[in-house]
C-alpha cells in the first residue's frame, strides 16, 4: 500500500520521484485532492469511524451498474466523498489560480455602467464612445 505523504512528501521513494520528475503539475493536483479528501474525510468523521479500527485500510469503491437499461457509476461513500475532494480541488484551483489569469481587464460606460472588455471602441450596451 502506497501512502501519499511516503509517495511524494518524502520524495524518497521510486515511484515518487519519478511520478514528481515527469508530472510535476499532476504532483500539486495530487497533493491538493489529497488534501481537500481527507479534509472531507476528518469533517464526516462521524460517519466514518465507527467502520474503520485504528491502523485499518479500506478500499473504496468505484462500480458500473445496469439500472432499467441504463449504465450508471454506483460509488461507495467513500467513493463519493473522493470524488467530492477532486471536484473541491479542481473548483479552487480554476477559480483561485485560473480564472484570475484568464478574464480580460474591463471598463465600465459612464451613460450606461455596462462593464464592457477594455479593448471596444463603444459600449455593447448602448453605442456609447470610449475615450482612448
């Protein structure tokens, strides 16, 4: 069994560096769903413990069902709460470190106060002319 904290904070095994020479920036999204999984896991610890001795390792669950016809993921609740890390991390990456990066600067028309991308001549709202 592989532990994140042996496989890439210690950088001292084989696996970990070379997981952390070829894909550097997959390492920090690993350490970031990592983090926000366990987060997730300490918060519902309620849940959790009673199924789980100290020093015990459970794996979770990923399955495909037929349902009425139709192919559906079934997740364990551990599943679950691993994909809900994933989906937290990639959210807090995209809007703390992308987003900032990606959206044009803005001006705002005085006739209108339409914000407006700071590259048009006049206002998409209402035609107004912008000063240079």
């Amino acid at each position: 069994m592989l532990y994140y904290d042996s496989l890439f904070a210690g950088k001292e095994t084989e696996i970990g560096k070379w997981f952390m020479k070829r894909y550097p920036n997959e390492v920090s999204l690993v350490s970031e769903i990592t983090k926000r999984f366990n987060h997730i896991l300490q918060d519902s610890a309620g849940m959790f413990e009673p199924y789980w001795a100290e020093d015990q390792t459970k794996e979770f669950k990923f399955a495909i069902t037929k349902k009425d016809g139709i192919l559906q993921l079934a997740l364990d609740p551990a599943a679950m709460f691993f994909i809900g890390g994933m989906a937290k991390a990639i959210t807090d990456i995209v809007i703390s470190d992308l987003i900032p990066n990606i959206l044009p600067e803005t001006k705002k028309c005085l006739q209108c106060s339409t914000v407006n991308n700071k590259i048009v001549k006049y206002c998409l709202q209402c035609g107004t002319q912008f000063d240079s």
